[in-house]
C-alpha cells in the first residue's frame, strides 16, 4: 500500500445553522489521483477549504505525512506542500505568467533574480508534465484552460506535493478537460497527489484511483474507481432522501405558451454559454431544469427575462417573438406588461432591495402601475394595503410592511418575491431557485403556490439546483449540462440516479 | 459606490446620536486646535453661538447662510441617493450665476418683476442643470468616473468665468471683478421688505425669499424622493443597480436625471447669493458654497430634515465665526472650513465609528 | 531660442510638484486606494515646511516636516480606506478641506501675516543650484541656453525628483514592492491566497505617497516662493491626478502628462496678452482648461482609454 499524504479524522464544521461537514473522516494516498464527488452543498469544498486553511475546523484532526497539523491559513497549506487551484481562478490579469506565479514568493528584494530563477524552473516543470505555458504571456490574455495551469504552476513553484483542484473542468472544453488529465496522470505519475473536487462523473470513472462520495455533509462512500461505474456513483451521490412530497393532480396541459427556439449565447470572448436551447412550456404545466449549477440554467434564465441579449434564437410567448421587440433583448419592463414574470435566482442581489421597505419592495418592476399612483405621487395607504395584502395570502412575518426587507428571514424575503411577481396576473412565470436558503415551512408554502399557479393555468419555467424540488414540482423535466440541454425525461419516469447521470453530462 | 453600511442601532440611533457623535467629536478636535493657538475653546463657543443667534441681524444673516447651504446640500444628497457623489456643486453653482447674470442682462431692463424672478430662478436652474449634465452623461454613458469629471468640470468652469468676467461681464470701469448692478425688478424680496409688508420691522440683512424657495425645495425634496416613482427608481439605482436592472429601470437615464436634479438644485444657491445680497455677480460668489453642501448633505444623513439642521448649523458656524474673528482675530473664517473637513470626514467617511461603542447600550433594551 | 528654452525652464519648474505628486499618486491608487486629497496633502506640507524652515531656519528640517505632515494625513486616508473599509472619496475629499482651513488658521496665530507664513530668509530656503561654467557657455548657442536654462540652475528637489522618476518606475516595475502593489490594485484576492498581507501593502504604499507630497509641498513653499501662501497648492493635486490618469496609471507617461499640463501652464504665462499671427490674442483661460478638458475626453474614452487599477476603490474585504 501507498503512503499516506493526507489524512483527515473527524471533520466536524458547521455555519449557523447549516451543518456543512459531519464527522468526516478521508485518506488520500499519495501518488494517486483521488475524487471528491458530491452535489452541490455535500460540503465537499468546505472540505477542502478546511484542509486549504480557509476555515478552521470545529472539530477533527488533519494529518499531513503522519504528522498532525494545524493548518491556520493558506500560508500554512502551502508551507505543508498543499496548492489549490481554486474554481475562480486568482491571476492577476495584466501581470504575465512569470509574474503571476512568482507573486508572493519572489525570494528577494528585486524581482529579477526571482524571476530568473522562475523561468529556469518554469521550463523543467513544462517539461516535466507537460503543460506548454508561455511564461511571458499575460495572463488576461491567455483561454481560460491555460489560465487554469498556470494556477497549476502556481502551486507547484511553491513545493505542492499535494494539489488541489475545485471544479476544475466547470469552464474547460472537452478537449481542454482531456488535456487537463493528461496532466494531472503526469503529475501523479511523478509522484504527487491531486485531489480533485467534482459533481461530473464521466472525469471521475476516467481520471481518479480512489473515489469519496460525500452528500449533506457525511461521507458516504469510499471506493476505488476501478470498483464502480458511474450509475453505482450516482446512486450513491444522490441518495435515496425523502422525497418532497407536494401534492399534485395529473393535468393535461394546455396550449403553448412559452417557446424557446435555438437559444444560444455567446460572451465576450465568444464561448458559447447556451448552445441552441429548444424548449416549451404549456399552459398549465411546470417545466423543470435540472442540472448542477454553472452549466448554463441561469444564463438562460437571465436571456428570458430580458437581462442578457441572446446571440441567436427566437422566445415566442403566445406565438409573438419577443427578442424581435429591441434586439434580442426584450425590456424586463415589456416582459412583465406583456404577462411573463421573473422571480431572479438570487433575491437578495437581484430580487429586493434590502433596505427597503416591504412595502416598496412589494412594487419593484411594478412601481409604474397605475393603481398605486395618485397623481404624481405615491398612493401610500394602496401601497401598504397592496403589502398587507401580501402579507395575508404569503403568511409573511413579521407582518409590518414598514420593516426593511433585509430583517426578514430568507423564506419571507422570497415570499415578497413571489408576492409580487405573481399578483400582476402572468401567463408565464420564469422562476429561479425559488427555495435557496430557505426554510422548511416556508419551502412548503412556496411549492404549493407553484402548484397551485400551475392549476390555474399559468406556464411556469423552474430552474433549480435542488433535484429534490425539481422531482416534486415538475410535469417535465430538462436538464441541463455544459450549456445545452442533455435530456428530457417526463417526471413520472423521472429517478433520481437517471437524472444524476445526465446531470453529470452522461448522455442517455 | 454604495453608502449607508447596514447599521445595528434602532434607526432612530442612527439617525441622531451617531451624528451627533460625529459632530461632538470635530468640535472636540476644533477645540483642541482653538487651545493650541491660545484661545479659550469655551469663551470662543460663547461668542460663536452669541454671534449667530444673540441678536436680530445675526440672526438673518445665520439664515443668509443656511439658504445657500440648504440648496447645496440638497444637491449633493440628491446625487447621493442615485449612488453618485457630486463634488460639482460649486461649478454648478458657478455657472448658475451665469445663467442669473445673462437672464437679468438680456430682460432687466424692461421686464417687471412678476416676470423677472421666476424667470431667473428657472435660469439657475437650467445653468445648473446643463453643468451637472455633461458629468452625468459621461458617467452612464461612457463610464467616466463622475468624482473625477465633476472635479475637472469646477476647473473648467472657472476657468470660463474668469474668461466671461475679463472679456463680457466686468463692469466697465468698477473696481471689482463683477458684474454690473441688476436693476430691481430682479431682486429677489427681502425678509425685511416682505416683513414691512406683513407691519414687522426686521433688521436690515441678506436674507430673502430664497429660504422659503428652500423649504419648499426640502418638501418636494422630500415627496420627489420618497413618495414619488422617479425617487423610488433613483432610490432602488443607488442602493442596488442590479435589482434595478432586473426592475426593468433604464439605469443611465435615472442616474443623468439625478445629476441633472443636483445641478438645478444646487444652481438655486446662485439666486440666493447674486439676486437676494450682492444683486451683481462677483468673481467669487460661490465661495466654497458647494462644498459645504457635501458636509451638510453627509451630516444631514441625505434627508431634508437633517439638511436643513446641518446647514442651520453651518449658517451659523459661518456667521458666527466671522463674528467671532472681530472679537478674537487670531480666528478667521477658514477655522469653519476646518470644522467642516472634519464633520466630513466624521459624518461621511467614519460614519459608524462610535458605533461599536454604543452599541452595547442599545443591545440590553429591546 | 532663448524664448523656447526660458518656457522651457519654467516649464519643469511648474511641473516639479506636479510630478512628485503624481508619483505619490501613482503609489496609492496602484494600490488600490483612490486618492483625491493629494492636494490638501501637498497644501499641508507647504505650510507645514515653511514653518519648520522659518523656525529652525533650515530648509532640510522643513522638508522632513513636510513629509511628516504630508504621511500623517495619507495615515488618516489610509485608516480609514483600508481598516475602516470607509468611502475613500469622501476621505480624500474631507483631507482636503481639513488642509485648505487649518493651514491659515494655524499660520494666523503662529505668524500673523493673515495666514501665511513670514518670507523664508535665504538661508531657510532651497537655492537654485549653479552648476560649474555656466557662465563659461552661456553665449554657446544652443548648447548654452540648453546648459543654463534646463540643466543648471534648479533647486535640489528638481534634481531630486529627476533621480526619484526613474526609482519609482523601477520600484513598480521591478522589485518585489511594486509586483506586490499592482497585484493588489489589480486583483487583492489573488495576492492574498499568494499570502501577502494587503492592508500592509496599501498602508506602505501610502506612507510613500505621503513622502512624495510632503516634498512637492516644500517644493512649492521653501523653494518656488519663499514662504507658505494660503491656498497655494492652487489645484496642483488634482492637476497631478489628472496627469495620472492620463498617463493611465504608469509612471512615465504620468510625468509626461505633468511635463506636457505644466507647458500649457508656462506658455499661458507668457501669452498673456500677447496678440499670435492668425489667431490673435489666445485667451489664458483657454489653455488653462486643457489639462481638465483633455482629462474628461480621456476618462470618456474619446481620446484612447484610461483604465484604472481594477481594484480601486474597492476596500478589501476577505471572501470565503
């Protein structure tokens, strides 16, 4: 057997009130290659950052090399000979390569003789796993797979004899992501160990020696690669939890009202983030995306509500194309006359106004209608009726319209959210994790006024990371990887292990 | 730029005592200077407030000061609210003179004053408006940093006074850089004329009808930015752009509309200096007028009411130090400025330093 | 000829404060901080060198107390911009006004000259530095003027300032310093998982700005005119802001920004009514501007791009 590169007893960390690592106890053996797979919130890069020095465990023991550790901050991880390549990389733009990975480690006064000495290095580790980094190159300048082993270089200029990798393939092609292992079996192949943090099982079967399954904070399985497939991995990752149960008669839906015809999107350096999206949505019917977070759903969330500009593609509501109304982009103010309704991923950023009012924030979008104005002004009393009124029907507490959004608790803050977006009478609602950080009574009482909008007729688009809510809500489910749709699967056929491999980019 | 850091204390905490810490803590250090140069902090507090408000014309001169001082910090807040930070103000109050001067150039002559006043109060305002403009366009449309612009466009715009005053608007033959004298029809009425009306006898000072233009300002101040729509967009672009954005609110539009109400705003100030005192312009009638407004806007917490408190304080700070500078001439008009740096840098840019410390007395009651 | 090399004597004279301003500068917003209160910190180390100078009747003790002052205040800036996490424009802006009211009242009651300081006395002052023959060439043309005009006859701090542009570009750009200032104006997160400390580095890099307004501060009141002036800084601190920007945040293009604004400044002097073949008598006001204009097309992107330091203005909050 290996040796021991890492080991961790008894992980115990919590935040508030989320529990993010129960007890959780790892070995990685060095010169391997280990994954740590897990949907999002498993805890896996809390754990990580655990070891990484960025958080301070509540309790458990970290041994680095049989030694116990005490690992404070990044500077102690990588005294320890641990490097991190963190999902959102941390390059200086405008510096170039040298310079980027000499940072913090110029070993003297002027920068010459560090820099040298980096060239020199620099060389023998492209040499050595063959990265093919242009040393003089700047960094903002460079895609982002190169990008990402420059952070590699990064760490091991600094002595990293154990690397770690957060979602390293999130932002890779395929062929940058092939590359990528290329070097990484180079790495382990020179003795190092790599560690890499991941929900796509497809890397995980093709790259890893040693697999560790993580859900809600545990340890859930501990496996070598070669044992497994990817359906015994996804089983395991996903689980069988207690499904949400929301009740829900069998409708038949409706007419089309919402259709979504070859959607792509290109940014600034011409990536593709959503590439040729087809999808409707009936009257009466909750279309479900599923899929892990970045690949894409929000991108398309954000392309139909008016804040991105589509590159292509038509969005008919009721047979009219409403990105021909202004260039692809229709006006989140037109969308909402029109009768499609937003509710934003993220409520406190996007959704609300924090120090606000509840009163005020019960008219954002809607501050133009006419039956809050009196004259120029405000109608105050309808404006605190219309918040009451909220506050009624949504159980919204505490329930004085006059308290500031942000003292309330995440449920009732996106209670007001969907309060208002609904009570203008859409035909189509496009709704965004409607349940992050959420409570239980309140997730409650918003799933069953989705299904309840849905009764009534309306056409609701939900996206979610939560495949829980996402099984429970939907009639059909899409999901989503890498910027396409990878499959669609009605939700009485729905399981959660199938999903999980589409999920996971594994075509059905 | 985001101001206002949420804060733990009752608001209404917030609101009074931090400031009033704030305050306590620039006096404090005023007075420590006032010692370091020999003087005696308490006596000169004495003179000062006696000055102010001890007798009749201190008075209306207290309240000269705190028009003008209303105006700017009105100007200023309002910018603050759309997340901007107008140092224009005294550009902008610069160039409103202008448009007073050219209104009573071109209609002075002829037109009464039932026509006369309003038209260069609209004058100022418009002056006011179009200089705040330009940094406000820049900063929607093209990104420029509106601190930066603002900064250049109060160069800019004295460097265009000077050069009006050298070749159109001095006064041929007259001493001073000025204007020459507006006819009457211009002027805005005094308190004593409008007094005299009413039977009282008010002593003989600067101040006029512009206060009354003020308070009204602070009202529509007041409904504009929080009973109105156009305030709740400006309001909900400072506070968080992207949740405007997803509100479907044109962002650019709010926040030159916003520059364009800080202008007008601060451009009012002019008619109080050139039409209610001097009735000509001088070279330096702005005087430092706009960044007082800074101080009284950061002070006053954004809201007309704690506007028209701070600049009630700085109208009195004003006329009481020059009183103050008669009696003790080792303290001059520029020790104001001293106490408005540091009610800036207290009330702006540490406004939740004593916060920490109090607290904790807040925390035991519910 | 003689014409263009005075013009061009008065043009480095003008422009001296002008670039140790905007080096000082350069330090604070290449780290990340924005620094509008470089005017009222080379207004306070005026007033404060004079001072010195006047009573200790050296110029050196003046300017250290000049830079004293002038780190003092960029201390405030720095305290509240880096561990208060407070508005750094607001701060600039109440370092300035602070600056513009305590300099007279101070000068009033230690003076009484109305808030300026007593006329330096000779030996309080910097002397302008002859250098050996310049009499010998001085009717060499070209060569002469060149000599006598650009070369010789300057105070040390000009001299001084020619030696510190090449040592702050060295500094940015070529020792561990300057790597660890741009990276945290740049990307603070990126230095900070690299383990560098970047309260520490933006405090640093402020104390050296402090140090380079102190001096241009005594450039002005021990050298240029011999005693402390109430409002003398007359806008140079936002002048050598806008030099920066236009030399977009390097080192040499920011001097050639001053060099070019204090030639505007030195050719508006001598125009003064002064009547030009074709277009007649140029207003001064109107070269004036062009510093300030030229700066607004700049930052509008009209003429090229001006990009600022990514991080700036943007206090470091430690994520994750």
């Amino acid at each position: 057997m290996a040796e021991i590169a890492i080991e961790l007893t008894g992980i115990d960390k919590r935040f508030g009130d989320v529990h993010a690592n129960r007890n959780v106890s790892l070995t990685i053996y060095q010169g391997s290659i280990h994954g740590i797979i897990g949907e999002n919130g498993a805890g896996k890069s809390t754990l990580m950052s655990i070891l990484y020095g960025y958080y301070q465990a509540d309790s458990g023991h970290i041994q680095v090399r049989q030694q116990p550790v005490h690992i404070r901050n990044s500077h102690d991880a990588i005294r320890l000979g641990i490097g991190m390549v963190h999902q959102h990389f941390m390059l200086v733009d405008n510096f170039s390569v040298l310079e980027n990975i000499v940072l913090g480690a110029e070993g003297g006064f002027t920068l010459k003789s560090g820099l040298d000495a980096a060239r020199i290095h620099l060389k023998q580790l492209n040499q050595d796993y063959g990265l093919e980094v242009d040393p003089d190159a700047i960094v903002g300048q460079l895609g982002v797979g190169l990008q990402q082993r420059v952070e590699i270089l990064k760490a091991l200029y600094r002595g990293a004899e154990v690397l770690i990798l957060d979602e390293p393939t999130a932002v890779l092609t395929p062929q940058e992501a092939d590359h990528l292992f290329r070097i990484l079996r180079a790495l382990r192949d020179q003795g190092k160990t790599v560690v890499i943090i991941t929900h796509k099982l497809r890397e995980v079967i093709d790259v890893t020696d040693r697999v560790t399954v993580m859900r809600a904070g545990e340890v859930v399985g501990n496996v070598m690669t070669a044992d497994v497939d990817k359906e015994d991995l996804a089983d395991l990752m996903v689980g069988r939890k207690v499904n949400l149960q929301v009740e829900k008669s069998t409708r038949t839906p409706g007419e089309v009202l919402l259709d979504v015809r070859h959607v792509s999107l290109k940014d600034k350096r011409g990536v593709e983030l959503l590439k040729d999206i087809n999808l409707q949505v009936r009257a009466g019917e909750i279309v479900g995306i599923a899929g892990v977070s970045g690949n894409g759903q929000s991108e398309l969330l954000e392309v139909l509500a008016g804040m991105l500009p589509a590159s292509e593609g038509e969005m008919l509501f009721k047979g009219e194309d409403l990105f021909r109304l202004k260039g692809h982009r229709p006006k989140p103010s037109i969308l909402r006359e029109k009768g499609v309704a937003h509710i934003p991923e993220d409520r406190s950023r996007e959704g609300l106004v924090k120090t606000f009012s509840v009163f005020e924030n019960s008219i954002l979008g809607y501050h133009h209608d006419r039956d809050i104005q009196k004259g120029w002004l405000y109608n105050r009393t309808a404006l605190i009726e219309k918040a009451k009124r909220f506050i009624q029907q949504f159980d919204i507490r505490p329930t004085n319209p006059l308290l500031r959004a942000g003292q309330l608790s995440g449920g009732n803050q996106q209670k007001v959210v969907l309060a208002r977006e609904i009570d203008s009478n859409p035909d189509v609602l496009l709704v965004g994790q409607p349940t992050r950080g959420v409570d239980i009574g309140a997730i409650e009482l918003i799933h069953k006024q989705l299904v309840k909008l849905r009764d009534e007729g309306k056409a609701i688009l939900l996206v979610s990371v939560e495949l829980d809510e996402i099984l429970a809500l939907s009639d059909r489910i899409l999901v989503m990887a890498g910027g396409r749709i990878t499959g669609e699967v009605p939700a009485h056929e729905a399981t959660a292990t199938g999903l999980g491999c589409l999920m996971g980019g594994v075509q059905s | 730029m985001k101001f206002g850091q949420p804060s733990t204390l009752p608001r209404w905490a917030q609101l009074s005592v931090l400031p009033l810490l704030n305050l306590l803590a620039a006096l404090a250090i005023t007075g420590l200077v006032v010692w370091l140069i020999g003087e005696d902090p308490w006596e000169c507090l004495k003179l000062l407030v006696g000055g102010a408000f001890g007798y009749g014309e201190g008075i209306g001169y207290t309240l000269f000061y705190t028009t003008g001082y209303i105006f700017t910090g009105l100007s200023v807040a309002a910018a603050f609210h759309a997340g901007l930070f107008n140092i224009g103000g005294e550009g902008q109050v610069y160039i409103a003179g202008l448009g007073v001067s050219l209104a009573c150039y071109a209609f002075d002559s002829f037109m009464p004053a039932v026509f006369m006043v309003p038209l260069t109060i609209m004058a100022s305002m418009l002056f006011g408006a179009a200089w705040a403009f330009m940094p406000g366009y820049l900063q929607a449309k093209r990104g420029s940093h509106i601190v930066v612009t603002t900064i250049m466009f109060n160069y800019i715009a004295a460097a265009l006074m000077g050069y009006l005053f050298n070749r159109v608007l001095m006064e041929k033959g007259g001493t001073n850089t000025a204007t020459r004298a507006f006819a009457e029809a211009s002027w805005m009425p005094s308190m004593q004329q409008m007094g005299g009306w009413l039977g009282l006898t008010l002593p003989n000072t600067p101040l006029n009808a512009s206060l009354f233009i003020a308070l009204i300002c602070c009202v529509l101040f007041w409904l504009v930015v929080w009973h109105s729509k156009w305030g709740f967009e400006l309001r909900t672009v400072g506070t968080n752009e992207q949740a405007a954005r997803f509100a479907g609110m044109n962002v650019s539009k709010v926040v030159i509309v916003a520059m364009c109400f800080a202008g007008a705003l601060a451009g009012l100030a002019a008619v109080n200096e050139i039409l209610g005192s001097t009735h000509r312009m001088n070279m330096t009638f702005t005087n430092g007028i706009g960044f007082v407004g800074i101080a009284v806007a950061l002070m006053g917490r954004n809201h007309p009411v704690g506007i028209v408190l701070s600049a009630l304080l700085f109208g009195a700070l004003t006329q009481g130090g020059l009183d103050l500078s008669l009696d003790k001439p080792n303290i001059t008009r520029e020790m104001i400025i001293f106490i408005q740096g540091l009610i800036i840098l207290f009330c702006g840019a540490l406004e939740n330093l004593f916060e920490p410390f109090i607290a904790p007395l807040f925390k035991r009651k519910p | 000829m003689d014409l263009l090399f005075s013009i061009l004597e008065s043009t480095l004279r003008a422009a001296t404060p002008l670039m140790l301003a905007s080096l000082a500068g350069l330090f604070s917003e290449r780290s990340g901080v924005v620094d509008i209160s470089l005017e009222g910190k080379i207004l306070a180390a005026a007033f404060a060198s004079a001072s010195v100078a006047y009573i200790s009747h050296s110029p050196w003790m003046g300017m250290a107390a000049g830079m004293g002052v002038a780190v003092a205040l960029a201390m405030v800036h720095a305290f509240v911009s880096v561990t208060y996490n407070g508005n750094q424009l607001i701060s600039g802006m109440a370092i300035n006004i602070i600056a513009s009211g305590l300099t007279p009242v101070l000068g009033l009651a230690w003076f009484q000259q109305g808030g300026n300081s007593p006329q330096l006395e000779s030996d309080m002052r910097f002397h302008e530095i002859a250098w050996p023959g310049v009499d010998a060439v001085r009717d060499i043309p070209f060569i002469g003027p060149f000599y006598s005009h650009l070369i010789s006859g300057h105070s040390i701090i000009v001299y001084l300032t020619f030696i510190i542009i090449p040592v702050v570009t060295w500094f940015i750009y070529r020792s561990r310093f300057g790597l660890r200032v741009r990276a945290v104006g740049e990307n603070p997160h990126a230095a900070d998982t690299a383990g560098i400390s970047v309260a520490r580095i933006r405090y640093t890099a402020l104390f050296w700005g402090g140090l380079l307004c102190g001096m241009a501060g005594t450039f002005l009141s021990v050298y240029q005119t011999g005693g402390f002036i109430r409002e003398m800084s007359a806008g140079k601190g936002f002048l050598a802001l806008a030099a920066l920007i236009f030399g977009k945040w390097r080192p040499v293009p920011a001097v050639i920004g001053c060099l070019l604004f204090a030639f505007f400044d030195a050719i508006q002097i001598r125009l003064e009514g002064v009547s030009l073949p074709m277009v007649g008598e140029v207003p001064s006001q109107l070269i004036q501007v062009i510093p300030y204009v030229l700066t607004v097309l700049l930052m509008a992107g009209f003429v090229g791009r001006a990009t600022a330091p990514k991080a700036i203005g943007v206090p470091f909050v430690k994520s994750r």
